[in-house]
C-alpha cells in the first residue's frame, strides 16, 4: 500500500511541474535576522503556497509522514536560475535518457530510469552550493551503505528527519526533496564499504527491493543522477531524533471488523463518516495514517481500547 501511495505521489507531482501559483517572499527569513536578500532569492529559490497542487501534495505527504510532531514552515521551488543549476538539471534529463536507453529491453518490467522522489536532509550553509554546484563531499551519515548519498523514499519522510540533525535550537532543518534516477538497483547490505555500483549492470542501491527504506546513490553517481526540486523547512520538538515512536501493543484487526463493531457504539451519521474515510484510504486520498487519527478523532481512545481490546483477540484467533 505505501508503494501505491509512493507512486501516486510521484505521477501528481510530475504532472505539477509547471504553471504553479507562486510568491518569491521566503518565509524561512524569520529565521534570518539581519537585513539581506530573502530567503528564497538568496538561494535561488521560489516560495509555494497553499492552494499551488505541488505545495498541497507536498504538505499531505509531510503531514502523513511526521503527523503533528512537527511544524511545516515553508515549500519552495528549485527555480533552477543560475547558469550551474541550468546546467545540473540539462545534465540530469542526459543521464536520464542515457539510464532509460541502457534498460531498454530488460526483462521483469523493471522499467528504464525509474526516477523517483527522495529526501535528504541538508545543513543551512551547505544549501547554496549544494542547489548551484551539487553535493560536493561524503554525506555526514554513518557510512553503513558504503559511500554514497543516503535518500528516503518520499513515504519515508520521518526516516529522514530521524537522521538529520536540527539547524539549531530552535529544532529548524532542512530537507529537500528530489529527483533520484534509480535504474537498476541492488542490495546493498548493512556494513558495505561498497563506493560504485557492483557492475556495470546496475544504477544504484536499495537496502530492501520490496519495501526500500533508504535509496543509495554512490559518490560517483550523486551529480548526476540526484535532481534537487523542492525545499521543505520544517520546525522539530527539543530531542525529537531521541524520542521513540510509540508502537501500539493492541491486537491488530482489519477496518472492516473495526466498523462494524463501532456501528454498534456509535450513530450512523458518524460510522457514515467513518466509512467515507475508510473509501478514500483504499482509494488513496489519504494515508493509513490519516485514516487512524480520523477514525481516532471520531470515536475517542477509550472506545477503541475496548473494542480492540474485546474483539481484536477474537479476530487474530480465527
């Protein structure tokens, strides 16, 4: 299911690339206190707002990814102005295209270039070089993938965030969101030194094929096969990368069954609603995780204890 949310994403935002409602203010200068150029200018960039399709389908997937532990500050664009951001970006649709012909013909539906989304984090003062020239150095990661560029797949916003550390006191970071071609890729286990790809066969690598929590990019592919588009600023609670995600404890159960039970608690208006939300999960308009904190919202914790609590047990014995 997430990766039926991941490609959602990826098709809606690469039909958005264009004819975008758009203001150059930055709002990331509240961060920046003496006076200068803004934000957005200063580094070439161009601030969404809400209501632009790219800015809202950008917010949806923060805000499925993180929930309300943090607060979204700003979307902006890659505006691609100067002459080496033009560059990097003629460069990167090149090595598409080249990635594309190289898999032409490949047996297993695996698909050409495969270009997906991606975050990384990135350090205020390493921004500006990184959008004009490209990531110059090794990534301050801790080297268990080999040498290369770390990036999250664009479900795995809290991943990243988890691995960044905050700008400052205040908890501000960085994160960009990007193009990554990812060709063929391989499996690249915990430990590996590895710095290339393995053969000329493959493009990059994964630490799972089915359900990739981290694409790999090596240090001889990270220019050219790593497009940076969007800039999302967000603001983390004080030692949110400590903090341990609370993992429920409850017999699991399917929604169905939930409904059905609640049905028998609540009124119809409201299991009406419920199943409304339920339709646009399995439909993917919204997230799993939407869905439960709707569902939540609704009922309340104390109802869903009890009912998980008398007929989840009942369900996992079946």
């Amino acid at each position: 299911m997430d990766y039926a949310r991941t490609e959602l994403f990826q098709a809606s935002l690469d039909s958005e690339q264009e004819g975008s409602t758009i203001s150059e203010s930055g709002s990331c200068d509240a961060y920046d206190h003496q006076p200068r150029p803004s934000f957005a200018d200063e580094h070439g960039l161009i601030e969404l707002l809400e209501g632009d399709r790219a800015y809202d389908l950008i917010y949806r997937n923060c805000k499925s990814g993180l929930g309300d532990q943090c607060q979204l500050l700003s979307i902006l664009r890659n505006g691609f102005r100067t002459i080496g951001a033009r560059a990097k970006l003629k460069s990167f649709q090149v090595f598409q295209e080249a990635v594309e012909m190289k898999h032409v013909g490949d047996e297993g539906g695996g698909g050409g270039s495969r270009v997906k989304y991606g975050w990384c984090a990135v350090t205020k003062t390493e921004l500006k070089s990184v959008l004009e020239y490209g990531f110059s150095q090794p990534r301050n990661n801790d080297g268990s993938y080999g040498r290369g560029l770390y990036l999250s797949p664009d479900n795995a916003l809290l991943e990243c965030v988890k691995d960044s550390a905050p700008e400052s006191e205040d908890g501000m970071r960085f994160l960009l969101l990007s193009r990554v071609i990812l060709g063929k890729s391989e499996v690249v286990p915990r430990g590996s030194t590895q710095s290339c790809p393995s053969s000329p066969e493959f493009d990059s690598g994964v630490d799972d094929l089915a359900s990739p929590k981290k694409y790999i990019v090596w240090s001889t592919h990270v220019n050219t096969h790593v497009l940076p588009e969007f800039l999302v600023c967000v603001k983390t609670p004080f030692n949110f990368n400590n903090r341990s995600p609370r993992r429920s404890r409850s017999p699991w159960m399917p929604f169905p069954v939930l409904i059905k039970a609640l049905s028998k608690f609540l009124p119809p208006s409201q299991i009406s609603i419920i199943q409304k939300h339920y339709r646009d999960q399995q439909n993917m308009r919204i997230s799993r995780s939407e869905l439960i904190q709707r569902v939540r919202r609704i009922t309340g914790d104390k109802l869903l204890v009890h009912i998980i609590k008398a007929v989840g047990h009942k369900v996992q014995q079946h």
